[in-house]
C-alpha cells in the first residue's frame, strides 16, 4: 500500500519505519526542518523512554543506537525548601531521559534509509479529501502548492492535528481538549567547567512546592534540562513574575538551591516562551480506510508520567500489526487498532491527571510516603503479584487499562491495611489507658 503521513516526529518517522520494512511506500510531510541537519529550537520537555518505548525501539532494530543517546534515571530525587533531599526507587529498568531531537534525527534516519520511505520537510498541511486520501502542503521556502494522493492518509501531526481538524469537519465527532491552570517554562543547567554534571546524574530531580513545582532531566554533556511549572494566574504565577527580580526572589523562596546553578536565571526566564499544558480525546480515530490518526493527533496526555512517546510508538506498533491482521481491508484493521488503543488511551490521561496533583504536591505527605513505603515493600516480597502503578506504567508492557484496573484494585486493599492498622493501634492504646 501507498501512505502518506503527516508528521514527523516521533510517532510520523517511528510509522514510516515500521511500514517501509513492511514493504509499503511511505511519504512523509513535516512542517518543520529536517531534525538531521536543523538545530534544536523553542522549549521542548526532555522525553522519558520507559519499557514500552523500549521494546518498540528494539523490534525496530535502534537499541543500540538508543543506548548511546540515553540518560539512565534509576528513581527520583524529591530537594526539599531547606536543602534536604529524598530518593524515591523507579525499581526495576527506571526510565531513560533523551533529548527530543537526538531521538528525532536517529528516527527519522533509519527510516529514510528504507527502500520506498522518503521526507519532505519545511511544508505545511493546508487541507486533506478524506474520501480520497488527499492532502495538501504548501512549501515554506517556494510558497508552491504540492498534493499528495495515497491509499492510507495518516495523521501523525500532534495535538493540534490538522488532519484531524480536517477529518473531523462535518462528521458527529467527538473532541475534548482540556487545558491544565500551569504552564511551564524550560530552563537550563549548564555542565561545570570541566564537563561535569552539578548534581547527580543518575535521577530525576523533584522540586514539589504545592501550586509550584521544578523538575530537571540529565543530558549527556553534563547540563540539566529543567521544567519551571507555575499556575497562569494567582500569588506566584506567570502573571505575577514581571522582570528579572521577581524570578530571582521567587526561587530564592521556592528553589534557592537552583539559584547557583542556573546562571542569570532571571534573563534566561525571559527568553524562553510559556508552554501550555493540555490533554485531548477524540472520537473516531479514522474515517473509513482512508484516514487514520496515531499519537497526540488522537490522544495527547500531560507529560507527567512520561508516557506520551511510549503510548505513541504503541499505537504505531499496533495499527501495523492490525494491517498485517487486515492485509485487505484497512477499515477493518483501522477500527480494531481504535477499540485496542482507545481504552488505554484514555486510562493514560486520567492516570497522566492524577499523577500530576502527585508530584506538586502530595509525595511531600507523610501519609503518601507511608503508603508509597508499603507499595514498593508488598512488591518485593509478593514476587510482583503486587505492583505499584508507576512500576506496572513504566517497567511492564501490562495495558495501561488493566494497570488502571489493577492499581485501583490494590489501593482498596492498601487502604483496608491502613485502617486496620489504625484501629489496631487504637486498640493498644485504649487497653493501655484502661489498665
């Protein structure tokens, strides 16, 4: 079959990698510079490759290639207000930190060596004909109009998709798009002089500050990719943060730990844009078995379990591999590929939500900590009968569904040992006051 995708990035170039093997043709149309030989700009989030990422990576025949480009993170370190720190396990595998555009290039570079793949950048997505697999580009650098007819159009384009806004367009659709009250701006922690790293290079780094909160990503040359994450509006907020000086005593109060490490952290503030961070949900995922969206087209999540990359690259594995079920009939294999996937999907959000109110706030509760204790103690001695959710997310392949399920499951008996506990020691103490 004959495809044109949309997109380029890590779910357009992972597709077109898996379907040129296949023997497909593949096209793919980017907005944006070749990753190959562009220069990374604007604000971009480290990507965290876990499990899942992994495997699709190695049945693509890239580990070794992904292994040179990785950060390994074996678990999270939480920095406390007065300079303390805690270490929370990822167990076992933990999550990989990568830089967007070193994974972007290496992608889209296999996937160009491929007999019948090719990449045309720099063109942007002006309209699709659903009913015949058409699209239209405009070529940013000539303003020529270019048309591309094909058997499959994908839509691989992001969370503000084109080709589903286009797909969409007099059809009883379904769409929600959710932005959160935070955004976020990136920042930076260069390597010390002598290429070193300033803090420890081997974890993720926690800055939780309730409505606030600072998270940090090692890269391979000793620096630090950081998120800054503030509520648009309110006491410390975006709205609140008008020169250089308001983000020097914000962090002196917040982070001040970072104020050494993060040279003219108030200029560097403002020269990075705001960030928006947003979740989606769309229905259908196809129309018929000539348009088909993968990745944040269908399903974007808030990066806060650093599944977005991973859920993708499942759903590229997944539509391929409901071709080869359906070799004949694309509709058919289309809607399998939604009804495996949509469920998932939509657990990762809400997971994605939860996990966000958890990391800004809550893992600074004794009570969470206590009960986060007894999850990872139950895993080591139940031979992973028990999981937490972030080991069943990150470390397994398990649906992100029935890790849902399953996690829900364990907390009602975590909550049953908690009360039982309780009354146990109120018991003691009652007996104790008697006699």
């Amino acid at each position: 079959m004959e495809f044109t995708i949309v997109g380029a990035g890590m779910a357009g170039a992972f597709l077109a990698l898996s379907l040129g093997r296949e023997g497909h043709t593949v096209t793919v149309y980017d907005l944006r510079p070749d990753p190959r030989v562009a220069s990374g700009e604007g604000s971009s989030m480290n990507l965290g490759l876990s499990r899942r990422g992994l495997d699709a990576l190695g049945h693509a025949g890239l580990r070794s290639e992904v292994d040179a480009l990785v950060m390994p993170m074996r678990g999270r370190l939480l920095h406390d207000r007065d300079g303390g720190t805690r270490f929370s396990t990822y167990g076992d595998g933990g999550i990989l930190a990568i830089q967007r555009s070193d994974l972007g290039a290496l992608l889209v570079d296999a996937a160009a060596k491929v007999p019948g793949v090719r990449f045309v950048f720099e063109a942007r997505c002006t309209g699709i004909e659903k009913d015949t697999a058409t699209a239209y580009f405009v070529d940013q650098t000539t303003g020529k109009g270019l048309t591309a007819k094909a058997d499959v159009l994908v839509g691989a384009d992001g969370v503000f998709s084109a080709v589903r806004r286009f797909l969409q367009r007099d059809e009883r659709a379904g769409y929600t798009q959710e932005f959160l009250d935070w955004g976020w701006r990136e920042l930076h922690i260069p390597a010390r002089p002598d290429g070193g790293f300033r803090m420890d290079p081997d974890v993720f780094h926690l800055w939780p500050r309730g409505d606030t909160m600072m998270f940090a990503h090692p890269n391979r040359d000793g620096s630090f990719t950081c998120s800054c994450v503030l509520p648009f509006r309110g006491p410390r907020s975006f709205e609140t943060l008008r020169d250089a000086g308001d983000v020097e005593r914000l962090f002196r109060d917040l982070f001040p730990d970072l104020l050494e490490l993060v040279p003219d952290i108030g200029t560097w503030f403002f020269d990075r844009p705001t960030m928006n961070l947003v979740t989606t949900r769309t229905t259908p995922w196809h129309h018929e078995d000539k348009v088909v969206l993968v990745g944040d087209a269908c399903h974007a999540v808030f990066p806060f379990l650093a599944q977005g990359m991973n859920a993708a690259f499942e759903d590229c594995r997944e539509l391929a591999s409901s071709l080869r079920a359906h070799p004949d009939d694309p509709g058919v294999a289309f809607e399998r590929y939604y009804a495996r996937r949509k469920p998932n999907t939509d657990a990762l959000a809400e997971m994605s939500r939860r996990n966000f109110a958890e990391l800004r706030d809550t893992v600074r509760s004794p009570a969470v900590r206590v009960e986060k204790a007894l999850d990872v103690a139950l895993e080591r001695v139940s031979g992973k009968r028990w999981m937490p959710l972030h080991a069943m997310v990150t470390n397994t392949t398990i649906p992100y569904a029935a890790a849902q399920r399953r996690a829900v499951r364990q907390h009602r008996v975590l909550r049953g040992l908690g009360v039982a506990g309780l009354a146990a020691i109120g018991t003691a103490l009652l007996r104790k006051r008697r006699s």
